[in-house]
C-alpha cells in the first residue's frame, strides 16, 4: 500500500519495502535465471485509496507527479484514469527493477488482481499457467 508503513518499524513505506524486497530477490545470485509472475493485488483498495483523494501517491513517490500512463496499458470497463494511471505506474516501479538486470535471463509477468473477483483470478490463473507451460516448453527446446 503505497500511503502505509511496515508494522515492524513503523516508518517504512510498505510499497517501498515491496520494491526493495523484489529487488533483493530479483538480483539474488540463486534466482537469475529464475522468471516471475508478479501479483499486484487488492486493485479494489487501490482504487477507493486513488479515488478519495486523501493521500495522494506523489506524496509518497514524487516521480509520480511526472509519470503517464503507458501506451500498453488496458484500463477495465468503465476504469477512472487516474486508477489505471496509479496501478500502471506501481506495475513500472516493478518492471524498471527487472529489466535493469538479469540480461534477459528471466522475466517478470505482472497481473492486476483482486482475490474477491473471481472471473479475475481464474482469467490469471489460466495466463500462469500458459506462462508456466511455455516456460518448460522453451527450457526442452520445444517452443
């Protein structure tokens, strides 16, 4: 949550600790070769947060005020913009931190998700695990 700390210290921004968290892994010596699918969850509570307007995600992350939404994006039906702006630009704070390494040893695969919709998850589910089978036909050079 981008406008919340850790509990451990109290001061950490918890998306902070995320980004910091996927970089460890991510640049983990017994991870490079290792690609990830990336959950961004509770889209609906990004959504409230971004649509209320009372903590503003440039007060936490002020490279946000210069941030636009990226061609590749699809917002949902009937999606404000500023919640597609907000979850694009979370997703790219993760995806800058893997392609600035691993030399395309590994990927990451991100999905918006939110747990309480169902047709959702089962829609990322079956992307997994066509994520998933490439990956093995591409490791057996069948693909």
């Amino acid at each position: 949550s981008y406008n919340m700390v850790i509990r451990e210290d109290n001061q950490t921004n918890r998306l902070q600790e995320a980004l910091n968290l996927f970089t460890n892994i991510w640049n983990n010596r017994w991870l490079r070769t290792i690609s990830a699918i990336l959950f961004l969850n509770k889209q609906d509570l990004l959504a409230e947060k971004v649509l209320a307007e009372k903590s503003k995600i440039e007060e936490y992350f002020p490279e946000f005020a210069r941030y636009t939404t990226p061609d590749d994006a699809i917002p949902e039906p009937g999606e404000d913009p500023r919640v597609t702006r907000a979850k694009y630009f979370i997703r790219d704070e993760f995806l800058t931190i893997s392609t600035a390494s691993g030399g395309g040893r590994h990927y990451c695969y991100p999905h918006f998700t939110c747990a309480v919709d169902t047709e959702n998850i089962r829609r990322v589910f079956n992307d997994c695990r066509d994520i998933i089978q490439r990956m093995h036909l591409r490791q057996y050079e069948l693909l």
